[in-house]
C-alpha cells in the first residue's frame, strides 16, 4: 500500500524545497545587493544564535511540519483533491487561493503573534527565540521554538495549505535584511523593512501582521509608523516612531528583560 499519494508529498516537501532554494539564492547574490541592506554587516553580532544553530532548528522545524502534514494526510484519508478540472482558468484559482489566504492564514497570523507579544509567558518561554535574531537574513524566517512554528504557521499553513508555497517565500522575503525595489511597497506594505520595525528592541511589540496585510495591526492598534532612511556607508535603516504610540513603549521594558533569554 502506498504511503502517500505524488500530490500529497508535493504539497508536503516543495513548500520546503522552495524556503531553501530562495533563501539560498539571496545569500548567493546578498554582496552584489548590499545597497538594500537594512543593518550594516557589523551588526549581525547583535544576533544571539549562530547561524548553524538557525539551520538546525530550521530543519527540525521543517521536520515536524512535515510530519504532522503527512500524518493529517494519512488521518483524513482523501488524499488532495484537484482544485480544478483541466481546463478552468488558472487566475480563478489563484483568486480563490489568495482569497483563503486573505481570510484564514493571515488574520490567524496576526493573532497568534500578537499573543506571542502580549503574554510575558509566552513571550519568555516561546516566541523570544524567533526574537535572538535581531539582524534577520532569508534563511532565518522558520527559525521559531515548536509551539511557535505549530500555532503560528503549521496551524495556519494547514487551514490554507492550498497557498502554503506563496507564504513561505512571502516569509523569507520578509526575514531576508534586505529592502529591494520588486519586494517594497509594489503589492504589499508589509515588507522586510516592514518586520525589521518588529525584530528591533525599540519596535518589537509593534506591525506583527504577518504574512502579507498590515491591516490587522491598525485594527488592533499595534502599528506603528516609520521612515527608510538611506545610511551614508550605503544600504538603508528602517527607524520607528521614537514616541506618540503607547503601545509599542510600553512593552519596551519587558522586551529588553526577556530579550537575554
């Protein structure tokens, strides 16, 4: 008896074929686009993991997802259904997909973040790992502790596992340190200058929308404006409001206390 259906191991192992091979790319080109660069290279010692370390804890992760994926495969029993017959048109499908996408993963992402940030518990225990990297890079995007990456991405990517491959490179763009032209302000204002606000000590309780609206964020009052600045060395710095948004300040504090875990 077969394992798994070819459709049910596409939609399990590309998603993670396509977070290595566009994370990969961009390292590959990262020095002949250092002028998109949100933090100059010195910076990285800032980051409180080693690189090795991300790619470890970047592939358990990958591993669990792919299990508990292949496990709810095998626990419905239906395999993956085409989502069309041959012939219908393909941009009434990826409407539709953008669509579930708009109404399931990215508010549920939204959510689950913003209680990652609100719960000192959580934020101590959980979430303050995807935080050691202060200085983000492409390959770092799935870099969570494994209640972080179940409730936040698999739990999601599940519900909407129809565009799980758009999101992870959506993710990796956003992780990646570098503000280039295509990926700023062409479809979505949530970009990597965007996250960078979130990653950083003076922001990081604010724009948690994640991965493609920012919406969620003015709803719920977690936004918080900024600048991109072009740095005289070259490359650029994506600066928050110093003051004026209660929010993100207050929780400033705290963030710096549980930021040594």
């Amino acid at each position: 008896m077969e394992l798994f259906t070819s459709d049910e191991a596409v939609m399990t192992f590309v998603p993670v074929a396509v977070y290595w091979l566009h994370s990969g790319l961009y390292e590959v080109y990262a020095a002949a686009l250092e002028k998109y660069r949100l933090h100059p290279m010195k910076e990285d010692a800032r980051n409180r993991v080693s690189k090795l370390d991300v790619v470890r804890g970047v592939l358990l992760q990958q591993a669990l997802q792919t299990a508990i994926s292949l496990f709810l495969f095998k626990l419905t029993g239906e395999g993956i259904k085409p989502a069309e017959e041959p012939g219908t048109c393909s941009l009434v499908s990826t409407t539709r997909q953008f669509f579930v996408t708009a109404v399931v993963m990215d508010p549920w992402q939204y959510l689950m973040h913003h209680q990652m940030h609100r719960s000192l518990f959580l934020y101590k225990h959980v979430h303050s790992r995807h935080h050691r990297l202060v200085v983000t890079y492409a390959f770092g995007a799935q870099y969570n502790h494994r209640v972080d990456g179940l409730l936040i991405e698999t739990a999601s990517g599940t519900a909407a596992f129809l565009v799980s491959g758009m999101c992870t490179v959506k993710g990796v763009d956003d992780h990646w340190g570098y503000l280039l032209p295509w990926n700023s302000y062409i479809l979505f204002r949530n970009n990597a200058a965007y996250h960078d606000v979130n990653h950083q000590l003076a922001g990081g309780n604010c724009n948690l929308s994640q991965p493609f609206f920012t919406v969620w964020d003015r709803l719920f009052g977690t936004y918080v404006p900024y600048s991109v600045e072009e740095r005289p060395a070259g490359g650029f710095l994506a600066k928050s409001a110093p003051r004026g948004f209660p929010f993100c300040p207050s929780f400033t504090s705290r963030l710096t206390l549980l930021n040594r875990y």
